[in-house]
C-alpha cells in the first residue's frame, strides 16, 4: 500500500533492531492451497456487505467449477453480479524467485458506493491498477472487476487487518516477468528465527518508496539486499540505480 507518513521513525526502529533476516521463509509451490477468505477480513470489509441476486454458493452448484490454469479452479460465477472468476495468482518454481499472473480476466461492471475511484489502464487498454477512495471496500472493488480481493490484498502487500486508504494504489495486472517481494519470509532464513526485523525493514523501504525518498530507500536496501531473492535483488537494485520510481512502487505497493 502506498504510505504518505515520514519514515524518519521507521528508520530509526530498523537501524536500532538490525535487518538480519531470521526466520524460516514459507514454502509456496506452484499449485498453491486454496485460500481461505474468511481470513483475510479488514477493518472495512463489514460496512456493507454488497448484495448479489445470486449468491457464491447457488452460482457454484449451478455452474460448477471454471479451471483458471496453473491447477487453480474456481466457482463458475464470481463475486456479486459477475458471471466471470479472476484472481492473482502468487507462486514459485523450484529455485526461483515468487512471481505473481492474472488468473481469468478483469471485467469492469462499473463504479459503485463502495467503489467508486479512478481505474488506470495499461498500454493494451486493459484494465492495470484502481485508486482507492474514501469508505471503499476490498470486497467492493473485488466485486467490481470480477477478481478475488482476497488475492488483490495479498499482492499488493495490504498487512494483516490494515485497511485501505483514499489515495492507495491497488494493483490489478501483475506482470509475471517480475519478481513478486515476499513481507513475510526473508531468503534463506535460518529456521525458528524471528521475521519481524525483516517485516519491519521492508515496510520502512516501502515507506520510502512511497514518499519518494530514494535516498532513504538506498541506506535500507543496503540491509535488505542480503535478505531477497538474488534474482529479485538485482531487480531491484537496478531499480535504485535507475531512480526507477514506478517500478519500485509495482515491487513495494
């Protein structure tokens, strides 16, 4: 999610804790476990449950399942009045770095109470990122481009119970020629050692991405770098070099 604070104290709280990344990295195959929802609830989530004429349920037993690829299938009628399924798929080969694609395709059914900002399309005209506004809803916006919002959160770095905020930029299209950074897991992590150092100083790079302070994001990467992908490094790394702004908000939403 795009930050608009300072980050000075977020520096402060990773030069003092250190970035040396001590935990056990989870496992993602490429035919990852289904997700459960439910889980995944944010603060905003409740204001109001959008209605649907049919619900998930009825839609699955009259329709059945649709298959997306990589193994993944869903129910045949998606979220609210979709009658098409999508969700982002995030993944990992033996021995590379994650990457996260499209599942189905985005369908626009229009803005609505709670989902009412601008969408901005890609080169191909297609459907690439939506900013959030005031009162909107993950749910909401999943409902309004046919996608799981479950898979929406998850791609684009929304931690735990935070909500969204006016302003964010919710990334829709994953490019999957890039590497997707994992807040959780640092590379190669030692097993039964502690993330939060490594959660911590990626949320303060992502801060600094945010807020434009390169020099700020190029004193933390020099903590980070050890702890990414070094296929995922070097992405990023070049991405510093080139003050390559709008890349470096794709890797760090």
């Amino acid at each position: 999610m795009q930050r608009t604070t300072k980050i000075t104290t977020a520096v402060v709280v990773v030069a003092i804790a250190g970035l040396v990344a001590v935990a056990a990295p989870a496992v993602i195959g490429a035919a990852p476990a289904v997700v459960d929802a439910g889980s995944w609830v944010s603060e905003r989530f409740a204001t109001e449950p959008s209605t649907a004429p049919t619900s998930r349920a009825e839609k699955t037993e009259q329709g059945g399942l649709v298959e997306l690829g990589d193994g993944i299938s869903v129910p045949a009628g998606g979220p609210g009045d979709c009658t098409t399924n999508a969700l982002i798929n995030i993944y990992r080969d033996d021995g590379s770095p994650m990457h996260a694609k499209l599942l189905g395709e985005l369908v626009e059914m229009g803005a609505s109470e709670l989902a009412s900002g601008p969408v901005t399309l890609d080169a191909a005209g297609e459907i690439f990122s939506y900013e959030v506004q005031a009162g909107d809803s993950l749910i909401a916006i999943g409902e309004r481009f046919c996608v799981d919002y479950v898979t929406v959160s998850s791609f684009n770095h929304v931690r735990g119970n935070e909500p969204i905020s006016p302003g964010d930029t919710l990334y829709l299209r994953p490019d999957p020629t890039l590497p997707f950074v994992d807040i959780y897991g640092p590379y190669n992590a030692e097993p039964g050692s502690s993330t939060i150092p490594y959660y911590d100083g990626v949320a303060a790079f992502s801060t600094a991405v945010a807020t434009a302070d390169l020099g700020a994001a190029r004193w933390l990467w020099k903590r980070l770098e050890k702890d990414m992908h070094p296929e995922t490094a070097a992405v990023i790394t070049q991405a510093l070099s080139d003050d390559d702004l709008p890349l470096l908000r794709r890797l760090f939403p």
